[in-house]
C-alpha cells in the first residue's frame, strides 16, 4: 500500500476549492516563518518577550504606536475567532450538519472560550501590547478558524474516511485542555500579586521541560485535526507544531540568558529528547 493510500484512508478526499489550497499553503508558509523569526531571537511581541533587548531605533517605532494593556489586547486576539466558532457550533444544533461537524465545531469553541477565561482570570500580565499586534493576532486566529469550519462543511456528504479518528482525537484535545490549563495554573501562581520578576517555573512537568504548555496545546490541536479528518485541519497543526517548537526553542534560550541558575539539562518541549 503507498502512503498517499494510507493517507486517504484517514483523511477526506481535497476539497474542490482554491480558497482551502491557498490557506493550506499560505498557512504553512506563514508558521513556519514566524517559528524561524523566533528561534532568530524575533519574537512576538508580547509576554515575557516584550521585555527582551531592543536597539534604540525599535525603541523608538515602539513609542509611536499605541500600547494597550496586555489583557486588552489578548481578549481581542481570541474573542472573533470564539464567536466565530459558537456561531457555527449553535447552528449545527438546528441545520442538523452531521456530529462531526458538531463535535469540531464545538471543540473549537471550547478551545478560545478556555483561552477567554484564562485571560480574564487566571494569566497575570505586567506589561502592554501594541495594537497591531493584538489585531494581527486576531485575524489569524479568525481566519484559521473560520477556514477550519469551512473545510469541515465541505466535507458534509461526502464518504468519512475508512479509520474514524473522531473520538481518539476527542481524547486527545481533552488531554492537551487540562495539561494546557494546569500548567498555566502552575504559571498563574509564580507571581505574587504586583510583582514583575520573573521566576524559573517549578511543578508538573517544569522540571524536564520548559514549555510544558506548549507541548500540551500542540496535543490539543492534533486532537483537533484527528476530529477534522481534513487536509486543512491536518496541515494547520502542523504549521502550529512547527511554530510552538520555534517558540519553546526561544523561551528557554530567554530562561538561559536570564538566569545563571537555570537547569541546563531541562529541554525544550519534549522531556528528555528536545
């Protein structure tokens, strides 16, 4: 058997549409250079990376745009793409679109409203986002979204794949949910109330890893795109994959840079290999 056989009988057949290819590679591309820039040491400019050292010219573009709190501004990045994905789930209850189509719809309005409720009450933020970062973030995450939507109703009618992945993929997003938010937990509480140093996260799995949140929101979303069963929802996972190993690559060269103390042998994202 090939692999583009073994492929198709986990995934729906490419939908007949130029829109989902373009998103599918644009999306790709787009990852994959925000994960380079990170790992470059060109981070997002939010979180503890606001921080970072910038030449005196950054400084100034900085100062000319318009700052907002970071709470603000991480409510923007997630509330179109939740709205977007309650829409699509509230409808599926009335049009009768099919469970799968429910089950992602749903998965994805679970994942922003999570996002939504730690920002409001369980992240600790102590500095500003510039505007046109909140925005772009926003859009991305509308656009990814909506995109996954659009690309499951494609597939309605048509023959579901030979190995049903739905409820594996299920389990898997509940899995990357609760170790995402417990190590957000853990995250919540280095920091008492007021304070803006920061400090070598402890507990979970800190002590092998740096990012340990970033390993269970990738789980997360291969669980969403095991519910999907498209390529879109399969090549988007990828692309975050790619972006969340540049990331946590980032974070612990900052951990490193900052403190002296910090664990040499602590990796990246998966414990003991990266």
């Amino acid at each position: 058997m090939s692999l583009s056989s073994s492929v198709m009988q986990i995934l729906y057949p490419p939908p007949d549409s130029a829109l989902i290819t373009a998103m599918s590679v644009m999306g790709i591309a787009a990852f994959t250079n925000v994960a380079i820039s990170e790992i470059k040491g060109k981070n997002m400019k939010y979180s503890k990376f606001c921080s970072t050292d910038e030449d005196d010219d950054e400084k100034h573009k900085k100062k000319r745009k318009l700052v907002i709190p970071s709470k603000r501004g991480m409510l923007l990045c997630y509330a179109p793409a939740f709205v977007a994905a309650a829409g699509a789930a509230s409808l599926t209850i009335f049009s009768g679109d099919g469970l799968r189509f429910f089950i992602v719809t749903s998965a994805l309005t679970i994942h922003y409203l999570k996002r939504l409720l730690e920002v409001l009450f369980i992240h600790r933020y102590s500095g500003g986002m510039t505007i046109d970062a909140s925005i772009t973030i926003s859009i991305s995450y509308f656009i990814y979204t909506a995109t996954m939507i659009y690309s499951q109703y494609l597939c309605i009618g048509h023959q579901e794949p030979s190995i049903n992945l739905t409820y594996m993929g299920v389990a898997l997003f509940v899995v990357g949910l609760l170790g995402n938010l417990y190590h957000h937990i853990i995250l919540s509480t280095l920091r008492k109330e007021g304070e803006k140093v920061y400090k070598i996260p402890e507990g979970g799995l800190f002590g092998v890893v740096v990012c340990p949140h970033y390993l269970f929101e990738i789980l997360g979303f291969w669980g969403l795109s095991c519910m999907s069963q498209t390529i879109y929802g399969l090549l988007s996972t990828l692309g975050t994959t790619i972006l969340l190993i540049g990331r946590s690559y980032a974070t612990r060269k900052w951990y490193i840079s900052k403190f002296e103390d910090f664990p040499k042998n602590s990796k990246a994202l998966i414990p003991f290999l990266f």
